[in-house]
C-alpha cells in the first residue's frame, strides 16, 4: 500500500494544503510521492511535474544526507535536522529545520517535514524594511514642506524683481533664480514618489515585463540580452497597470546600465544580460500579512554587483551608486509596490544583481 493524498478525505485534504509547513512524502527509493502546497513553492516545482521523481532532482544534498534518508527508510528510525542547508536546482539555497518520519507502509515511505528558517529572516527583514519605509515618508513630507514653503517666496520675489528690471542681462539673473527654484520643487515632488490615486484593474504580470522589456530592448539597442522565464500559471490581479510599468521599468533601467558598467568585462559567449523571471508563491507572507496567493517576480542582471555599503540604503531617496544618478528611482518603485501591497528587495554579489519583488494576487480587503 502506498500514500495516496487523493483518496485522503476533503477535510485532511483541506489540511493539508492549507499548511505553512512544507509537507514531503518519499518513497522508498526516494522518488517524490506527494508534496503539499507549501512544499510546492518551497522547492518551485508542482506535484504534477515532481511526483515520481527523484529527490535529486528537486534539490542537490549532500551524499551523507541522501545516505541518511536512505538509512531512515530502512530501519524505520525519525530524525531531526537543524539550520541544514538545502541547495535548490535554480542555485539558490535555504536554511530549514526538517524531521524525517518514516511511515509504516509496504514499502515503507518517509514522510518529511521542513520548516524553512529562511522565512522567518526574510518577514523579520521585511518588517524592517515596511518600517524604514514609513520613517522615511514622514521625513520627507517634511522635509518637503520645510522646502517648497520658502522655495515659494524666493519664485515669487524673483517673478517680481524681474518685472521691476530693465536691462535684458539683469532679467537674465531672476530668470535663473526662478528656473532653479522650479527644478528643486519638482525634485521635491519626485521625492515624495506618486501622489496620484491607483487606477486599480485586471493587470497580467507578463504584460507588464513584456512592455518593460521591449522599451529595454529599445534603449539598448540589441547590446544587452533580455532573458525570460515566466511562470504561465499566474493570474491576473488587481493593479495599475501604468504605475507597475514605471516601477519595473526603474529597476530594468538600473540593470540595463549596470549590465554596461562591465561590458568589457563579458566574453562573447555570457554577454551582458538581464533576466525576467516570475513564479507564483501560495501562502505567501509579505511583511506581517499573509497572502493566498503571491507572485515573485526577479529581475537579474550580470553586471558588476552592488557594494556591500551601499545595498542596505538604496531605496532610500537621494541614496546612488552612479554619479549621474538621482537616487530617486528605487525608492519611487518602493513607494509603487508599497501601494500594491507589495515589498522590494535586493540581493547582490559580483556578477550578479537580483530585484525581487513581492506582489499579493489577490484583492485584500
């Protein structure tokens, strides 16, 4: 007899699925028997595509715990592993708790619980983040009126010195003082990010990379390779469609010009490139909210990476790694998908830069 979820009753069933811990079930040759939905988005793959599987295929462990859980399924004994590193296919890694149960089936099958410790760092994280956010919005609407305020009079004296003068070059001065004063008002409002009110509709995640991309292809001009690897199973979700684009398209923008920073750096056969992935993630937290569904969606680039002092700061406003950067565009993306609900992070490493964006699919109340 064998573990089969799908003559489980609706209610274990329903159990099941709507568990936060990832819930594995091997057979005894260690092919994949079943994964929950937890499990699923753990390891990025579908009961449909990993079942009868090996388990190699789905992560890389070390040959000792293969050994282990080779050992377990033989003489029917648990164990409990803490802080083990699993390495998944993609290349990334997780941190996890997870115990081995074996089942007393014929032949018996182990049934694996994982905790991934790395969710707890990341909500920690998140929460960090949410709240710099929000430290960082107040002091700028205050800052802000702090500055238009006397930005204000200074314009409006100029405007009127300028009608009093009769000399063309004398105007020339007030005319600088007032075109001055306009571009520190509207840095001043860049600052603040959008101030228009979400145009909420049905948004198709992929429409919006794809506009992203062709504009990317467009300014490049063919010397930057655009990657795509979409997960076709994403719904639509409520969203504006607009305010999304720009959002992307900053942080593509950032990509695209570091992809150029160290282009003399590429070979012929890894040029310049930037990858466009998404994959859809079920009982998801973002922050300290927890999502049905959500979609993850990483934008990579290959250039030289971000320094490690400055990847902390920089979704701050005014915080830029280049000389002829505002340091406006990350933190207005920030402010973007702050909207939407979502989160942006950032990891980097020389020869890799990843922007991972959360969004909710579903229309929270």
């Amino acid at each position: 007899m064998s573990f089969q979820p799908a003559t489980l009753g609706s209610g274990y069933k329903s159990i099941l699925d709507s568990l936060t811990t990832a819930v594995l079930v091997l057979g005894d040759d260690l092919t994949i028997r079943y994964l929950n939905p937890a499990a699923e988005s753990l390891f990025e793959t579908s009961m449909t595509r990993s079942q009868g599987l090996p388990l190699s295929d789905v992560l890389i462990d070390s040959q000792d715990a293969l050994k282990t859980l080779y050992a377990a399924a033989g003489n029917g004994q648990s164990y409990t592993r803490r802080e083990a590193e699993f390495a998944m296919l993609s290349g990334s890694r997780l941190t996890v708790d997870y115990s081995v149960t074996p089942i007393t089936l014929d032949p018996t099958e182990l049934l694996i619980e994982i905790q991934p410790r790395d969710r707890l760092i990341r909500i920690s994280r998140e929460e960090d983040i949410i709240s710099q956010q929000e430290t960082t919005r107040i002091l700028v609407r205050g800052m802000a009126h702090e500055i238009k305020n006397p930005l204000g009079g200074i314009r409006g004296a100029a405007q009127l010195l300028d009608r009093e003068l009769d000399s063309e070059d004398q105007r020339e001065y007030t005319r600088v003082i007032i075109d001055e004063a306009d571009r520190l008002r509207s840095l001043v409002d860049r600052m603040l990010g959008p101030n228009k009110a979400l145009k909420i509709a049905s948004t198709n995640i992929h429409e919006i990379l794809e506009r992203v991309r062709t504009l990317v292809e467009a300014e490049s001009k063919g010397r930057v390779r655009l990657r795509r690897d979409y997960d076709p199973s994403i719904p639509e979700f409520p969203g504006d469609k607009e305010q999304l684009i720009q959002a992307f398209l900053n942080i593509a923008r950032n990509a695209m010009e570091a992809a150029f920073e160290n282009e003399s750096g590429h070979s012929a056969e890894v040029p310049p490139t930037i990858t466009f992935r998404t994959r859809a993630l079920r009982q998801f937290t973002i922050g300290h909210r927890r999502h049905r569904l959500a979609c993850r969606i990483d934008i990579i680039d290959n250039g030289p990476g971000i320094p490690a002092d400055l990847l902390q700061n920089i979704f701050y406003p005014m915080i830029s790694g280049r000389a002829s950067g505002t340091g406006l565009g990350l933190s207005i993306t920030q402010s973007i998908i702050g909207q939407h609900r979502g989160l942006v992070e950032c990891a980097s490493e020389p020869g890799r830069t990843d922007f991972i964006i959360f969004l909710p699919l579903e229309d929270s109340k």
